[in-house]
C-alpha cells in the first residue's frame, strides 16, 4: 500500500448559528489511526460528514497527498466509510449486499472469507432483515474488509457489538494500520488498539 497522507488546516463548523469546533488541524498517515472524542453533541459526526464529503466545512481546507481534496478525485477513491446506519439493503441477502460493495472495489478475499472472518459464515442466504443489530452491524462493518481502500473512515463502528467482536473489529482496525492503511473512527468505548498506533482529537 503506497504511502498516503490527509491533512485538515483551519477545519471550522457551525450548526444552527452554533460553532461546533474552529482552527481544527491535524496530520493522519500511512499506519495511524485518529480517535476523535467528545461528548454527544460536540460535532464528531459533523466533522465526519466533512472529512466525507457530505458536508463542506465553514472555513478551512482538506489535502490528501499534497493536493486539495476538492481538486481530486483520488481521496474518494481511497475512503471507505461506514456510518451510523449499517447502509445495507434489509431484501437483499448478506452475499448479496457485500458483493454489491464488492463490485466496487478489488480485494484479496472472497464473499465467504470475509463471511467467516466476521462471524458469519453460514448466513450467506440469510435476508438482512431477519438478521440480529449485532449481526447487521458486523456485515456492515464486513464490507471494509471487501473492499481494499487506504482509509477507512468510522462513525461509531462498535454500536449494537458484543465484546468478543469489538475485540475482533479492533484487531481488523489495528492490522489495517500495521499493513499501512490509515483509520479515522468516533467511538464512545475504551478501546485496546495500541496507543503507538492512536492519535486523539477531543471536540
């Protein structure tokens, strides 16, 4: 994976004639992952939807490798992101809604290793909408693993998980990182990644 690098500089948001957070700046490369903290209300999802592109900052400006993420194309080629809703299709099957991510990016595994991976193997024909929240949420989460994308961005990725998954979600995130891939995530557990590997922002 070739070296990759975002950078925000003078990141700025405001809601409802409210400033959520101003003169934000950081650096994010190859093999770290950022943990934005805050309480509810503190902006981190704004500033998701921002680093996404769903939502244009107030003031300030986004740079991936050097180049202005409004000039190119390439950061949304590289991002992969997974929000507070699992973005799945509740009539599709779980093969089906990861070879529809799939088809949209290369990857190394196939639809049934990244199944067993996340410890769903066995539902392949299951409809998404018999499916438990611990489960949907795990085949969401599946869908970073079906597609080989440099960053990967995180909006509360452990919601509706039991603990033996948030370790198991935390390993993927931490080896993702180790094989130089980058990690942007909220989250409102304690985590065991590594704090070598961590960089924090609180709002």
């Amino acid at each position: 994976m070739n070296t990759k690098k975002l950078e925000a500089r003078d990141l700025s948001c405001i809601r409802d004639e409210r400033t959520l957070f101003e003169n934000l700046n950081f650096i994010l490369k190859s093999g770290q992952i950022l943990l934005i903290e805050g309480r509810n209300g503190a902006g981190k999802t704004s500033l998701l939807r921002i680093l996404t592109g769903f939502r244009q900052p107030d003031a300030g400006n986004l740079f991936w490798n050097e180049a202005l993420i409004d000039d190119t194309q390439e950061f949304y080629q590289d991002t992969a992101y997974i929000g507070h809703n699992n973005g799945l299709k509740d009539t599709l099957t779980a093969q089906e809604n990861l070879h529809y991510a799939q088809a949209l990016a290369t990857s190394t595994l196939t639809i049934d290793d990244v199944l067993e991976k996340v410890g769903l193997n066995g539902y392949q024909e299951t409809l998404v909408r018999f499916m438990s929240a611990g489960q949907r949420r795990r085949l969401a989460l599946a869908r970073l693993l079906c597609t080989h994308k440099p960053l990967w961005i995180l909006d509360e990725p452990f919601t509706s998980l039991d603990r033996a998954s948030i370790k198991l979600f935390e390993q993927f995130i931490e080896n993702h990182a180790n094989q130089g891939g980058l990690v942007i995530m909220t989250s409102h557990h304690d985590t065991s990644i590594p704090h070598t590997l961590l960089q924090k922002i609180h709002l």
